[in-house]
C-alpha cells in the first residue's frame, strides 16, 4: 500500500515558478513510475510529465520546457518544477504512482495562475 500526498501548490502570477512536492509513505517507492496529471474544470485529466524509477522522463506537449519532473528516492518523494507558469496552467494537479497492477492517487493540490 502506497499513500501520496501532494503539496506545493498555490496562487502564482504569470511567469512565476511553482514547485509541487509528492510525499509516499509505504515501502518500494522507488520501484513505481510515478506522475503528476492535471485536471482543469469541465476539461479531462491529462498527463503532465511521468518518471521512472530509473529517472527517465516524459512530458505532455503543453509543458515541456518549463516543468522539469524529479525523484528523491531516499526521501520518497517526486518534484515537480514548474517554470514560465501560465493561465492555461490553472488546474488541480495529482500524484500518481504506478506498478504492474498497483496504481495510487493523490489528493491533489491547486495550482492557480493568474495575475
């Protein structure tokens, strides 16, 4: 069993820097691929960049560039930068982690932009 706990989100102006955080408690964390998705009202869940327990990375077409995805292992935790934020960006964002049939959520965590 895995639980994800999402922080770091908030209000920001365009052009600003967030940075989300994903707590997991539970063992193993670092065999998951992990990922942050985002949610916007009346829009449909949508992926925001993914990493492996190797470090490899995956991003959607909308943010790569400006959010840049990272693992702690030894701190059981995935980072999510994000740079260059815009309007667009307004969304709730959720921690996922996944492996073989094992798939968790987070409960989200806000991220607002606007000015």
């Amino acid at each position: 069993q895995v639980q994800l706990v999402e922080s770091g989100g908030g209000l920001v102006q365009p052009g600003g820097s967030l940075r989300l955080s994903c707590a997991a408690s539970g063992s193993l964390f670092s065999i998951y691929v992990v990922g942050w998705y985002r949610q916007a009202p009346g829009k449909q869940r949508e992926l925001v960049a993914t990493i492996t327990r190797s470090g490899s990375t995956k991003y959607g077409d909308s943010v790569k560039g400006r959010f840049t995805i990272s693992r702690d292992n030894a701190k059981n935790t995935v980072y999510l930068q994000m740079n260059s934020l815009k309007p667009e960006d307004t969304a709730n964002y959720y921690c996922n982690a996944v492996h073989l049939e094992l798939n968790y959520w987070g409960q989200g965590t806000q991220v607002t932009v606007s000015s």
